[in-house]
C-alpha cells in the first residue's frame, strides 16, 4: 500500500500582526547615535494615544540589530502606515523606518527554452498581484530532463499564493512550484548562523573565506577544492560539508 507524502515540518506563515521597523542610518551609527536616543526622540514627537495605540506597542530587538515596533492585536496595516509615516518625520536624519515584509523563497520547474528570468518574475506577479518590485527571479539553470528551473523570492503572502495554486503559466510552460524551506539567519561576518553581523557575538571574521573549502582568495562558484566548513571545523565538528549547511545526515 502506498503511504501519503507527509507534509514538510515547516509551514509558510505570515506576521501576526502589522509592524514597523526603525534602523539607525550608518552616519548616525559613526556620529554615536543610540537606539536609546532614537526611542526617546520618537516618544517626545510621536503621540501613541492619538494613532490609537493608547496600549502602547511592543517593542524587541530585532535579529539585525534594529528595533521592531509591533503594533497590538486588531490593529491593521493601515495603523502601521500611520505610525510609520509620523516615525519617519521624526527621526529622518537618523534612522530609516519601514514596514517589513517577510520574504520566502519558491523553485520553478519544467520553463521551456523561449523562457527569460523577466517572464517568470512577470508571470508571478500578474498571479499574484504583489508589486514588481518585490519579486526576484534568479538566474535560470538546466533542471530535470533539461527543462529550465529557477528560484523566485518574493512576498510571503505571493508564496502562500502560488503553493495554493501549485502551478504557474509562464509563455507556453505550464511549470511546478515549490516552497523552499526557509533559510536559516546567517551572518556574513563569522558565517554562523541564528544571527546577523550586528548582533555577531564572536571577534572572528570569515567574511572573505570561500563558503565551500573555507580558504580566501577565490567565490564557491569557481572552488575546486574538498568541502570544508571553516565553522565547524575551528569548533571541533566534522566539517565536510559547505558553511551553514549544518552536520552531515549521518551526524544529526
């Protein structure tokens, strides 16, 4: 008897509820600007009780550093609108403030010849109905039975969207889609992963070391040399794997 696939331990889900995102600009950061400063200048120009927020918001750091503003349950994406427009007139000339979009990662597969990375990022929007903007075809590679196959990054409602439909026409190719499983954080400095550089807890930089052999002087693209994961290795592991790709099967 043939048993059902099983659904992937991993699901797409979209934020719970709407939030801003406030980023100290690189000038402040060198002139010693302090988030500490940000949010009290915020608090001295922004009224809360007047956009409705009387419950105040809930305010953590996020894993690059920045502060993220989430707005309490019930409220909608046109509050946070609202709060991000008084936030950018009060802090302009120090912090960016923005509504952060959670992005995943989806294969298309089974593209015939005439398909160009354009048409696919053009396929998905008119699917969809995301901004242009938003969405990011890579480069399209030979895939199973030579039909072309590329990786789209785009909104993670789009993503919800096109699992739902399962296919997607782009020119004459009715095409797969597949959710990726999404990526780990990982930071380009010492190229552990769960973090990024602003938070990165350790003085070791690897940020020029080949992700594939963990030697300098050459892109994983072009390396020759055996796989070996510069973080694993300098703490001990079995390291023949290529950085952030974890331990081995066999080692879990």
């Amino acid at each position: 008897m043939q048993c059902a696939p099983q659904a992937p331990a991993w699901a797409l889900s979209a934020p719970r509820t709407p939030a801003v995102l406030v980023t100290l600009r690189p000038e402040a950061v060198s002139k010693g600007v302090t988030y500490c400063e940000v949010l009290k200048r915020a608090s001295e120009k922004v009224s809360l009780v007047e956009l409705g927020f009387k419950d105040g918001l809930k305010i953590r750091r996020a894993a690059t550093g920045a502060r993220l503003l989430e707005l309490p349950k019930g409220q909608t994406p046109e509050g946070a609108e609202r709060l991000t427009k008084e936030l950018r007139a009060a802090l302009e000339d120090v912090a960016s403030v923005v509504q952060p979009t959670k992005f995943a990662s989806v294969r298309i597969t089974g593209l015939d010849d005439s398909v160009t990375s354009e048409m696919v990022a053009a396929a998905v929007v008119k699917i969809v109905g995301c901004d242009v903007g938003s969405v990011r075809a890579g480069e399209l590679s030979a895939g199973p039975g030579g039909m072309g196959t590329v990786v789209v990054r785009c909104p993670i409602t789009a993503a919800k969207a096109l699992e739902d439909a399962g296919r997607i026409l782009v020119g004459w190719s009715s095409a797969r889609v597949q959710v990726l499983e999404q990526r780990t954080l990982r930071c380009f400095k010492c190229m552990g992963l769960g973090h990024t550089r602003p938070t990165c807890p350790t003085a070791v930089d690897r940020g020029k070391q080949c992700y594939r052999c963990g030697i300098e002087g050459h892109l994983a693209r072009t390396c020759t040399g055996a796989l070996r994961c510069a973080v694993c290795a300098d703490a001990g592991r079995p390291a023949s794997h290529v950085m952030g790709a974890g331990l081995p099967p066999s080692q879990n």
